[in-house]
C-alpha cells in the first residue's frame, strides 16, 4: 500500500480552474486516497481477504502548493505523478473535468497503464485512478486496482 501513497504529494498538486482554466489556488492541500478496489483473479481465500482488508482505508497527506506550482496548473502537474518510466497519453481538461492515461515501462505502482478520470475547481479535485499490475508473484499474474484520490485546500501554507 505504501508504494501508492508515494502518488499523494504529486496527485495533490492536481486541482484546477483558478485565474485560467487549469490554475491551482496556492496554499495548504489535504490529499486523501483510498483503495475502492483490489481484486486478484484467482488468489488464495487469505490473500483475497488481504486485498479486501485494504478497501477503504484511506490514507493523508499535507502538501504546501506554491504560487508557482499553482501557475503550473493541471497539465503542467500531472507529469509529477508519474512514477518510473511513464509518460501521460491523451490528457485533456477542460470545464472542469479531466482525464488521461498514464503508461507506464517500469512503474514503481506495477501497474503498465493507469487511466486517470476525475473533476475539479481552483481549490478541490477528485479523481479515480484504475488499471492493472502485472506481478508475476500474483496468482494469475496480474490484480485490477482501483483508488480515489480527493484533495482540497485547507488554507495558507504553514511556515
């Protein structure tokens, strides 16, 4: 699970529609994500109850966006999610709405293509990230996961 959260500061930074359509409000962020799905086809009882153990629990963090990074907006930002060698395909915004994918050669999430799809203003996003890890230690060799990622601003950047 920890190889996920390692997304929250970066995901945080993903708001949009302040001055121009994309901008962040700079300042204080809360990131949450959360594990809506974990499913591995084929897997012993102990690991499914595993896997399912991890649905829900979400996980915070605290990240202080700058008036830069908030110039930088949604696009600009999005590539800082990317873990390992991965490039973002086909993203658009616009209207408060965005989506992508993410494919990725060698991702520190395991997973080869995450499809990003979610909403947002200048000082809130929510957004769900799906796809499949490959792992040959997985019966089957593969999962399907699922999380939501929710961040707000919270208020002024503490010093």
């Amino acid at each position: 699970m920890k190889q996920y959260f390692t997304l929250l500061p970066a995901v945080a930074l993903l708001s949009a529609c302040g001055q121009a359509d994309g901008e962040l409000s700079p300042g204080n962020w809360k990131s949450t994500m959360t594990m809506t799905k974990f499913d591995i086809p084929g897997a012993p009882i102990a690991m499914a109850q595993n896997a399912k153990a991890m649905l829900g629990k979400g996980q915070s963090i605290d990240s202080c966006i700058t008036p830069e990074m908030a110039k930088a907006g949604v696009k600009e930002m999005s590539s800082s999610m990317q873990q390992g060698d991965c490039k973002m395909e086909g993203f658009k915004q616009g209207s408060g709405k965005m989506s992508g994918t993410m494919k990725c050669t060698n991702s520190a999430m395991g997973a080869t293509s995450m499809k990003m799809d979610g909403s947002y203003t200048a000082e809130k996003v929510n957004m769900t990230l799906s796809g499949e890890i490959a792992d040959a230690k997985l019966p089957g060799g593969k999962a399907d996961i699922e999380m939501t990622m929710n961040s707000e601003r919270t208020g002024d950047c503490k010093k």
